[in-house]
C-alpha cells in the first residue's frame, strides 16, 4: 500500500503568497476572537471553587441554582458534567475570609435542595466526588508560569534551530508555529471553550511537535541545498516538502488516532486537552508545510548558507 | 550486511528485560492492609513490633496474607478488606494498650500484591497521583511576617531575662511592629546594652531612636536571620503537620515544601476534607503569663475590660469555669520552649493533669520567673484556633527548677489527653492558610485510570493495524518498537517512582503517538532509498542513518517544551511534563536502537536479499497508472 504517488515535484511555492495570505487571515481572526471574546480560563488561573457532584437520579439544575442563590451565592454556575447526573459547580472567588469553606457551604446548600423539594426523587442526597478550591495567589502564579514556559521554549527552539540550521529557520518555524497557538487559542476563545492547565500543557506539546514537523522539512532542505546544484530556492523547497509530505501526513496521521482515542474514551477530564491537540496537529501539518517554507523563501535562503563551511576549511587548506 | 555488534545487542535485550521487570509490578494490583507506624521518635519499628503484630494476630486466629518490616513501618497484608478492618482492631488494641497515649498509629493501607523478590529489587509499582487513586490534596501558605512577629515576641521575652540578669535597668521593652524597642533614661545605660546585645544577640541590628524624652534602642532582624527564622518556619510546619498526621493515622502522607513558602499535603484515601482541614488548621500552642493580680481583683475594671477595654499592657481571658482575668501582654514562655507534654494525674489531689517538660532554656525563665514572682498568679493559657483559654492560673508557693512544670485544674482525663496530644504535636511555627485544595472521591479515581488505558489502548491498537497494514513487516517492526518504548516509559516511572497523574497517562499517549513519527521517518527513507535504487540491504543502512539527524533534531525541539513545562509547571502540568520528557529519551532508544535490532535480526544475516516487506514501493518511472 503506498498513498502517495507523486511523479513531479508538488509546486506549493508558486501559490506561497496565497497560502501566507490565508494563514494571515486565519490569524487576524483568532487574534481577533481573543481580544473580542477572550479566553474563559478554568479556576486554576481565576481561583475559586469547583464541586462536582453526582446525583442517583438526574436533579433539576434549575433549583439547585435557586437554592445556592438564596444561600447567598452569587455568579456560580451550575452545568451537567458528563452525563445529567453528574452536575459541575463552580463559585468564584468573594472577598469573604472564609474562602476555603466554600466547598462545605455549597453542599450543605445542595443538601438542602434534596430536603426540601416535594418529589421523592429529588430528594437525593448528592455525593461529592471532587472538590477544587484555588487561592487567589496560585492563579496569578499561574499565568505568569505559563507565560515563562512559553517564553523558554521559543528561545530554547530558536536557539536551538539556529545553531542546527539557519537563523532564517529557526525564525520561520517559531513564527509558524506560534501561529499555531495563537490559532488554537483562538478557537478556545470562539467557543469559550475552558482553558485549563492541562490544555496550556497541549498547547505547548503542540508547539514542539510542529516544530518537528518543520524541522523535518528543512533538514530536507538542508540535504538538497548540500547534494544538488542549479536548483532554485523555490524548487528545493517543493522537493524538500514533495519528498516528506507522505511521513508527515502518515505521522499526523497516527498521532490523530491517539488523540481521538483520547477524545473518545478520555472522558470529560481529558476533553479540552485532546481537543487542542487536535486542532493543533491539524494546524501544524498545514503550518509547517505552507507557512515554514514561504516565510524562509521570502527571507532568502539560498545554497550558499549551507556550504559556506566547506569553501573556508578549502581557504584555510590552502 | 546489518549486523550489531554483540554487546548492541545485549544492551538492546537487557534494556527490555529490566523493562519487564520493573514493569512486572503494575500487573500484580493492590491487596488491602494496615499498616502500623510509629508516632514518637522514642519508639522505633522494629522486629519485635512485627512479632508482636504476628502475635496479635494469631491470638485474634486473624490469617495475614503476609507481614512486611520496612524502613518506618509493618505492613500487615490481607485476602479482603473485612478481614483488613477485624486485623486493624487487634492490632490497634495490640499495640496502643492505653488509647489516650497512642505510641504507633494503624492505619489502612492498600499495598502491592507483587512478590517479595520484585520488591527487594525496588521493582515497584508506579506512584498513583490523587487524582487516580483519591484523596485530599491541600497547599498551604505559611505566613512568613507571622513567623517573624512570633519571633520577635520571643527574643524580647529573651531580652527581658537578659538584661535582668545582667542587672541593667530599662523603661520597659517591647515588639512594635517588626521590630523590638528598648526604652531607656539615659544614654549611658543605652550604650551599656547596646555592648551587651551585640555580643549576644548576634542576629540582631540595633539602631538608636528617640520618642519624647525616652531614649530608645530598636532592635531589627537581620536579613540573613529573617531568611534563616523563615526556613526553619517552614520546616518546623513541616514537623508538626508530620505529627498532627502521623497521631490520626493517615497512611502514606505527602508532605513537602513547595518553593519558599508553601507546604504541599497530600492524604490518600481521606474523604472528609472538614476533618482533614481541622487536623491541619489546629493550631495549639502555650502561653505562660502573669496575672495582673492587681486589676484583677478590682471589680470596676474588670467590668470594662469584659466590654473589651482592657487596661493598657493587659489582655481580658477567661478562666476555665468562667471567672475572667487580666493577663500581663508579657510573655514569659511559649510553646517553644517545650520538649515533651504527657497527660497524667496530680500526685496530691489525683486530678488529671499534663506534665510538662521544658527545654534548658525555658527552665532557666521559668525558675527565675517564680524566684521573683513568689505569692503572684501565672496563667497557663492554651492558645488554639487563635483563642486563648486560661486552663490554670495558680498561685507561686515556690520557685519552680528543673523544667518540669504540670497544669492542672478543672480537666478530665479526655482533655488532659487531647491537651498533651495538641501541645506535643508541636505548634506551628508561623500560621499557614489553605490556598489550594482539591478532593478527588475514589471512584472518581478508578475512573480515572480506566479512562486514561482505555484511550492509550484504543489509540495503539489503531496505530497497530495502521502500520502493519501500510508498512507490513517494517509496520510490525515499528509496532514492537512502540510496545518496547511503552515497557521501558512504564518501567521508567515505576523505577522513578514519579507521580502517575490523568495528565501523565495523557502524556504517554501522547508520548506514543508522537513516538510512532520516527518509526515513519525510517520506514520512508528505507522506501525511498529503495525507490532510488538502492539494494536491500543499503536501504536499511542509509534509511536508519538518514533517518536519525532528523529524528533527533526533532526529539530536541520537543525535548526543549518538555524542560520548560517541567521548570515552570506546576500540579498537573508537571505530571505531564516529566511522562513527556521520560517518553521522548525512552522513544529515541527504542524506535531507533531497538527496531534497528530486530530489522538486522530479520534481514540483517541474509546475503541474498531480494526485497524487503514495507509495503509496495512504487516507482514513477516503473508503474504505468
């Protein structure tokens, strides 16, 4: 079984501009859905409190809002989890002193739900499963941890790429590839998805696995400037991205089936985290390709930044 | 001809079979157990202990599945958890014969089932986080300002003695805010203390103030002293949360400090975070001071000071039985000062009492004190929950040495014990506050872990087929070096014992679906190689070595967000981050070394060597579609 039968060289730099100017709006948009919407971060970063509870026999959300409301809890929000038994609560943070008590209050509240209706049904007692409270301090923490970590992998990559290749790579690829984020971001912020801890860990899993994928692609470029001459820029980059596309589309291919495992059986927990990854593989496999290489070419690479270190040892021969 | 050399080869088979082994473990499971460790420094677990337990056991015609002495504790291994919860009663009843005065705490425990022998070769299993097994997790703050105040309250009590001993008269010294004021009527007496101070008190910055006509000397910390005082804050938490936790028999707490100031807990298998909560927030400690007995006695102050106005320099308590004083802001000793608190009875009256011992320090305060105090009241005062209570306010018959000081008055057995229990558990050394909490239900964590396998394993089984479809027998290749690279990610963790959390399992798929790309990256070159041209067996040689610049400058990159996650993550993330990095060094060895091995086992002794299964390879040139 082969899929891929290309006879010529795929002339994807010949519409670089088109894919630039996609990749452009793309952008402006997610860009524009973060300033617009912003992301709603989950109590890790906001601080506050988090209940989930799960109930015999499905509880009608609606009073157990009315409840904590007239127990004095103001902008919580109530949601199934899962399945309509499992209800999710979440208290922001007040400025009562007694933060860390929240959790006991609230179901001592959802208790009094199950005392008071007149339907025997309802008169379940809920049990709790997961209790989350975060301080004030930790979320602030958190952001500015999240950030750094951002902030030492971009240099640690394009150190790193600059070193192993080019400086034009190593500012192609991170430009690509923080692209990428900023596009995952933006669906986050679109659906106000919640953005939590472990997806800012996919976000940044995905940031290094789209550099792979360009890195793959110069190394080829690499090779080619090295083996062949006469060839121009464009058409090395064609060759280079023609001759990987196979492994890249397999590999992205077989990360996906991983990641969608994870979004089928991974339930809830690992919900946000599987679906970053894949928004962020199939924006990586496009990225690296088609935004990686032009932004290369229009920094203008060229044959002798690679073998400029054989022409100086020939000099120093001599 | 693709051949490794021997000791390749025996690198590559030895690598996997200490991945079996210290993988081994996770199969066993979990039998349920009670585990019994020792709660005073003074007793230590030992041999006779585990025959004791044998004993007990035996005489109760209880049938332990297997007894275990390790470093701190004795496990008792059992077939169910009723016969685990009967076991736990005899053992309790064994080895506490006097329940007020707990010695060892038995708890229940879920060890591994796995053979001695794997465990003797510290093959364990891996480390489940909370969230997979269930528990109570918390993060504390202490307040480092608190543990200077408190300091500070100390050294001037310290100072007072000082200065009395060295028969220098002063205007009275006090804390105010962070610092300690001296106040002085002349300057020479200032200059005197100020040598005094500064060759014994070598912590402190002394500097010269004047407020009316009080000449004053204000003493401050020295920041090196605040950094140390702040340190052993955090330590001293960390001892006294260790008791707390240790007297209510939690099995196999967490407790460590996280950066400067925080202390993480971790209790497994605790449901009620209101008691988990209350064990951690009890903050008892002791006051001794003197008892205003002046304005005690007086009617009309006393009056005021119930509305809360105390006289100045006095504070308003209330005596056990409900009589109110006024207590001296002076503090004599603290909690501090103390090396043992037992509950007992008072030799004369046989009322129930807790004996005290103090440390040579504290009985040098103590006995001056009650030298010079002879005829006056001193209050005992249980501070807990930031309320004080006067438990005793004798009078001074005598003065009192050798550090050993008993309370007594209006308390039964049960608070004597809980009294001595609390004091002997230590005080905090500066408050904590909770700015972290997280409870996960066991089921909720059984759940977890079938989530996180069942998406690892659905997600490689597909991969499986994929590439034995596509790839043929390069894909089974690559199939056997994924499941080599899960062996030794698996064995990895459980060797490390690194915490085992949802996003870790999510990392080791993930770990394996990126893994899978250097098996492709190979599995192409060798296509093309032979598209190109190439013989057989140079296919595999250049495919490999091409192949492996590539493989790792893209482990590099990748390695490169593993190490930041892991500097700046924290919780989850981190879990994440470690499961990451371990999944990339051990996928390097496995998709490259290892499956080279088995290639060259397939291939590598054929001369003649027509073609190799890696599914078609077509040629442009060749096909005629």
């Amino acid at each position: 079984m082969e899929f891929f039968r290309i006879r010529k060289d795929i002339p994807f730099m010949r519409h670089a501009l088109t894919f630039n100017v996609i990749s452009l709006v793309t952008f402006l948009l997610a860009v524009f859905f973060l300033v617009n919407k912003g992301l709603h971060f989950s109590i890790e970063f906001t601080g506050g409190t988090l209940l989930e509870v799960s109930y015999a026999q499905a509880p009608d959300l609606d009073k157990l809002r009315k409840q904590m409301e007239a127990d004095g809890f103001t902008d919580t929000q109530v949601q199934n989890f899962g399945s309509s038994r499992d209800v999710l609560i979440r208290v922001p943070l007040s400025k009562d002193a007694e933060t860390s008590k929240v959790g006991a209050r609230v179901m001592a509240s959802l208790a009094r739900v199950g005392a008071a209706a007149d339907s025997p049904a309802a008169g379940v007692a809920p049990t709790l499963k997961r209790v989350e409270f975060v301080g004030p301090q930790v979320g602030k923490e958190l952001a500015a941890d999240g950030a750094l970590a951002l902030l030492l992998v971009v240099c640690g990559i394009v150190l790193y790429l600059a070193m192993r290749f080019e400086w034009r790579f190593a500012i192609s690829a991170i430009i690509a590839n923080l692209h990428d984020v900023i596009i995952i971001l933006g669906f986050f912020a679109l659906f106000q998805w919640e953005f939590s801890l472990p997806v800012l860990a996919a976000v940044l899993a995905v940031l290094g696995y789209s550099v792979n994928e360009s890195v793959v692609v110069f190394d080829r470029v690499r090779e080619i400037f090295k083996k062949k001459r006469g060839l121009t820029t464009p058409q090395v980059l064609d060759h280079a991205i023609t001759s990987t596309i196979s492994r890249t589309i397999i590999t992205h291919g077989c990360t996906q089936m991983m990641v969608t495992s994870m979004l089928i059986f991974g339930g809830p927990a690992l919900h946000y985290f599987a679906l970053a990854l894949t928004i962020g593989i199939l924006f990586g496999i496009y990225s690296s390709v088609l935004v990686a290489s032009p932004l290369v070419m229009w920094m203008g690479v060229s044959r002798e930044q690679f073998i400029q270190v054989k022409v100086e040892k020939q000099e120093a021969v001599v | 001809m693709n051949r490794y050399p021997l000791w390749k080869n025996v690198t590559v088979l030895l690598a996997v079979v200490l991945g079996l082994l210290y993988t081994l473990p996770n199969f066993f499971g979990e039998a349920p157990a009670v585990q019994v460790a020792s709660v005073k420094s003074t007793h230590k677990v030992d041999a006779r202990l585990m025959a004791q337990v044998a004993d007990a056991l035996k005489a109760a015609s209880v049938v332990p599945h297997g007894i275990v002495l390790d470093t701190n504790s004795v496990r008792v291994r059992l077939n169910d958890t009723d016969t685990q919860l009967k076991a736990k009663d005899v053992i309790e009843k064994a080895v506490n014969p006097v329940v007020a005065d707990a010695t060892y705490s038995v708890a229940l425990n879920l060890v591994s089932n796995s053979p001695n022998w794997l465990t003797s070769i510290h093959a364990l299993p891996m480390y489940l986080g909370l969230d997979l097994r269930g528990g109570v997790h918390f993060l504390l703050q202490v307040d480092m300002k608190g543990a200077l105040t408190k300091r500070l309250d100390s050294i001037g009590a310290d100072l007072r003695s000082l200065l009395r001993d060295k028969n220098i008269r002063h205007g009275g010294i006090s804390r105010e805010g962070q610092s300690v004021a001296i106040r002085f009527r002349d300057p020479e007496t200032r200059d005197k203390t100020r040598g005094v101070l500064a060759d014994s008190q070598p912590d402190l910055l002394l500097a010269d103030a004047q407020e009316g006509a009080d000449l004053k000397l204000v003493a401050t910390l020295k920041p090196e002293a605040q950094k140390r005082i702040q340190e052993f804050a955090v330590k001293q938490n960390i001892t006294t949360l260790h008791n707390r936790i240790n007297e209510l028999g939690v099995a196999e707490p967490v407790i460590q400090q996280q950066g400067v100031d925080r202390i993480v807990v971790q209790l497994p298998g605790v449901q009620d975070t209101a008691k988990a909560k209350d064990i951690l927030g009890r903050t008892a400690t002791l006051e001794v001071r003197m008892v205003d007995d002046e304005a005690s006695a007086n009617p009309g102050i006393m009056e005021q000071a119930a509305r809360g106005q105390p006289p100045p320099g006095t504070d308003y308590y209330v005596e056990r039985g409900g009589r109110g004083l006024l207590l001296k802001k002076q503090v004599v000793l603290t909690g501090e000062r103390l090396t043992d608190a037992q509950p007992g009875f008072d030799n004369q009256t046989q009322e129930a009492a807790v004996h005290l011992s103090l440390d040579s320090a504290g009985a040098r305060i103590f006995k001056d004190v009650t030298r010079e105090s002879v005829g006056k009241r001193m209050a005992i005062l249980l501070i807990e929950k930031g309320k004080g209570e006067v438990v005793t306010a004798p009078v001074i018959r005598s003065e009192i040495g050798g550090g050993r000081v008993q309370i007594s008055g209006r308390m039964s057995t049960m608070e004597a014990n809980d009294v001595a229990l609390l004091l002997r558990a230590g005080s905090l050394a500066a408050p904590m506050e909770i700015i972290e909490e997280r409870t996960i239900g066991p089921s909720l964590g059984a759940d977890n872990i079938a989530k996180g396998f069942n998406s690892t394993l659905w997600g490689f089984a597909a991969i499986a087929v994929f590439m034995m479809t596509y790839y043929l027998l390069f894909g089974l290749v690559s199939v056997v070096a994924l499941s080599a690279n899960m062996l030794l990610l698996v064995a990895l963790l459980s060797l490390l014992q690194a915490t085992l959390t949802l996003p870790g399992i999510a990392a080791i798929a993930l770990a394996l679906g990126m893994a899978i790309d250097s098996n492709v990256l190979i599995n192409e070159r060798v296509r093309e190689e032979l598209r190109n041209g190439s013989t057989p067996q140079a296919a595999i040689t250049a495919g490999y070595e091409r192949a492996w610049a590539t493989i790792l400058d893209s482990n590099v990159t990748t390695l490169i967000v593993g190490v930041a996650l892991l500097i700046f993550g924290s919780g989850p993330v981190r879990g994440f981050a470690v499961v990451h990095c371990l999944g990339i060094l051990t996928s390097l060895f496995s998709s490259v070394i290892l499956s080279r091995a088995v290639v060259n086992l397939i291939y590598g002794r054929r001369r003649k060597l027509d073609s190799l299964s890696i599914g078609q390879v077509w040629k442009p040139g060749l096909s005629a579609k």
